[in-house]
C-alpha cells in the first residue's frame, strides 16, 4: 500500500468518509467483539489518506485546518465510535512526531511506504535519564488508544537525574518529553475489558531501559513547529482537543438518528413512541443541546483558526474558551445520550448501534480532557481571578517573566 501521490484535500477527505461510512458502520460490532479494528477498516483510513490528516505537507500529509478535521472526524464517529476514538488517537501522535521531531528521525520513521501508525499514551507515566545522544527510558502505560495497529508508540516521560529526581525544566516545572518508541521495544497487554470505546484496543503496555535518540522526542508541551504551519501552534493539547470534539459530535448525532428512526417504527403498550408528547418535548430539547454545543465548539474554532493563520499566537482566552467548549460537548451529548438510552427503554438494553454508542460515550466522559479541575480553571480564567496565569499542559500556570512584561 502506497502512499497517495498527493495528499488529498479536506474535501475529498470528507468524502472518502462518507463513502466508508457503510463499512464503518457495519465492522463496528465485529470489531467491538474483537478489541481492535479490523485490518480492512485500518486499510481503507490508510488508503483515503486520513492517517496524514495532521502531517506536515512536506512529509506528503494533508495539514488540514482544525474546522476541517472536526467536519471529517465527526463523519467516521458518526459511523462508528471506536473508529473515530482511535483515528482522532492516531493523527495527533502522527502529526506531531511529523512536525516536532528532529529531521533525520522523521527520514526513519517516515520512511514507510504509507503513513507511520503512531499511537500510545502521552502523559508522563514513564522515567527517562539522559545519556550521551538520547534517553534511557523505562515505563507503564494505560490507555494506549491504537497502540495494536501502530509502528511505533507515542509515549509520555519524565526526565529524572540519576538519583530519580525529576530534571527541571525552563519553565520552573519537572521537564516531561514525548518519546516516539518502537513497538518492538515495547510489551503490550492484554487487559482491555472495558465498558465502551472496546474496539479501540486501548491496551497497557510497557518498556524497560529503551534508549531513544534526543531527536525522536519533543518537549510535552512544545508548540514550536520543525516543520509544518499555524496547526502545529497548538500543541498536543491543542490538536487532542479538536479530536475529542469532532468524536463527541459524531456520537451524539448518532444516537439521536438512531433515536428518530426508532420512534418512527416502533411501538410500545402505550403506541408509537413517536407519539408521546413527553417524549417530543424532551426530543427537540435533545436536539437543541447537541446543535448549541456544536455551535459553540465551531465558534470557538473559526476564532482560534482566523488568529492562527493571521500569524497570531493562541491566546490565553483561545486556550480557555477550546478546553471549555470541549468539556461542554462533552458533557452536554452525555446528557443526551442518557435521553435517548431512557426513551428507548428495552430497546437500550439489546445489542444494537444504540447501545453501543451509548457505552462509547460514557466511555469518552472518562478521559482527563474533560475532567472537573480543567473547568475549575476555565472559571478561574474567565472570572478573571488569576490574572497573571497563563495554560500550561493541563493548569493554569505562572506566566514566564517574559509573558508579564
């Protein structure tokens, strides 16, 4: 399988999802049973070209803007969850290796003739010690979203002495960096008996004293791009969170599609659930929240997408207003997904689209990007009580001396 010739346009990326959309939809059971996507569904992302949706264009990807992205990732979570949660997983490991590792790692691992699957864990769960050339890196790592289709493992580390404690960096904190591993050199689990997201294989895996060459990690935080234009400002949080929107999105809409064709044919002791005027009401509210925290989550984009590609680096209200808009769609399609799971009634409880999208977002309510301390420090920013505070990785932070001048 080769790479594309040139890497398709946001449009035709958008397309090739529509029309995998039948496949997406029908392999979402079969790999759900499985733990992992099916070789057929992990080809047909690599032939549309949708693994280089964030890859720097010089190293053949796409670049895409992250309204663009939100459009397409919303399409394949609209097909199928686990499909989205671990395509969203692996274009930000992919992209950012792309645009924040050193060139001649980038020849290697983008040596392939298709895109590097890259996928794993980027909080710092492992310990590295710095050695002449690189890292000596050991480490435990949960939740590595991909990581049964990938090359190599995007993992996150601390950099320690020798004695174990943490190296501090220049901003004042312990330096943590991602580390781009073989798979190799690694050991993955069996261990993904999960409630949702179960086709996503997001198994634990480990490595003990792997060396890694200095230019295959990057700073966690890193924004500074080696290749690459205005998207890779974003860093990690940044881009996570635009994958994290357009697969919340994706689900939510699903599940009230899913809800209407249902009310349209089924019937109950009481008549055609189409019929009960409670369940209208509660419908259209249903149907109000999803396309008001769309709504949001694309205004807040559009805004930081205009600053971006005018040259403008992302504000600390941009920074607030993106993880406050993806902890309310977050928690806004969970309310809704709980609505169309009660009004479906027995029918939730039976193996269907449903149901599953149903576990799969109560899955996503999980993750640490829509935690409560993160809205805490949306209120923080927005009620202007830590003026001087700027995001760090996952806080709000002291800014640097240079910020306060």
């Amino acid at each position: 399988m080769s790479k594309p010739l040139h890497a398709p346009a946001a449009a035709s990326l958008l397309k090739a999802a529509r029309d995998a959309r039948a496949l997406f939809d029908r392999m979402g059971p079969i790999n759900e049973e499985k733990g992992e996507l099916s070789k057929e569904v992990v080809d047909t992302l690599h032939q549309a070209g949708h693994f280089g949706m964030f890859v720097p264009k010089g190293l053949g990807g796409s670049e895409i803007r992250p309204t663009e992205a939100l459009d397409i990732l919303e399409e394949v979570a609209y097909a199928d969850g686990s499909t989205g949660w671990v395509l969203m997983a692996s274009i930000l490991s992919i992209g950012t290796a792309g645009s924040y590792l050193d060139e001649a790692d980038v020849q290697r691992i983008f040596s392939l003739d298709r895109m590097p699957m890259i996928a794993g864990h980027g909080a710092p769960m492992g310990k590295a010690r710095r050695v002449p050339g690189g890292f000596i890196i050991s480490g435990n790592w949960s939740y590595g979203s991909g990581v049964k289709h990938a090359d190599f493992l995007h993992s996150g580390g601390m950099v320690c002495n020798d004695d174990g404690s943490p190296v501090i960096g220049a901003n004042g904190l312990p330096e943590t960096r991602v580390f781009v591993i073989p798979r190799e050199a690694c050991v993955l689990g069996d261990n993904w008996d999960v409630m949702g997201l179960r086709a996503t294989g997001s198994i634990d895996y480990t490595c003990k004293d792997v060396f890694i060459p200095e230019g295959a990690t990057h700073l966690t935080e890193c924004t500074t791009p080696k290749r690459g234009g205005p998207l890779f400002t974003l860093g990690i949080r940044g881009m996570s969170t635009i994958g994290h929107t357009g697969f919340t999105l994706g689900v939510g809409r699903r599940m009230l599609d899913e809800l209407a064709a249902l009310a349209q044919v089924k019937k109950g002791r009481f008549g055609l659930l189409g019929d009960g005027e409670s369940f209208l009401e509660n419908f259209g509210a249903a149907e109000a929240k999803l396309r008001a925290a769309k709504a949001f989550a694309y205004e807040t984009w559009r805004d930081i997408e205009q600053s971006l590609y005018r040259g403008e680096p992302l504000s600390t209200r941009q920074g607030t207003m993106h993880r406050l808009s993806l902890n309310h769609v977050t928690w806004t399609i969970a309310e809704v997904s709980r609505f169309a799971y009660y009004a479906a009634a027995g029918n939730s409880l039976r193996a269907s689209a449903l149901q599953r999208f149903f576990r799969d977002m109560h899955g996503a309510t999980q993750h640490a990007t829509s935690s409560a301390p993160i809205l805490r420090d949306c209120g923080r920013e927005l009620a202007g009580v830590t003026p001087d505070k700027v995001w760090g990785f996952s806080t709000l932070m002291n800014a640097p001396q240079s910020e306060k001048k």
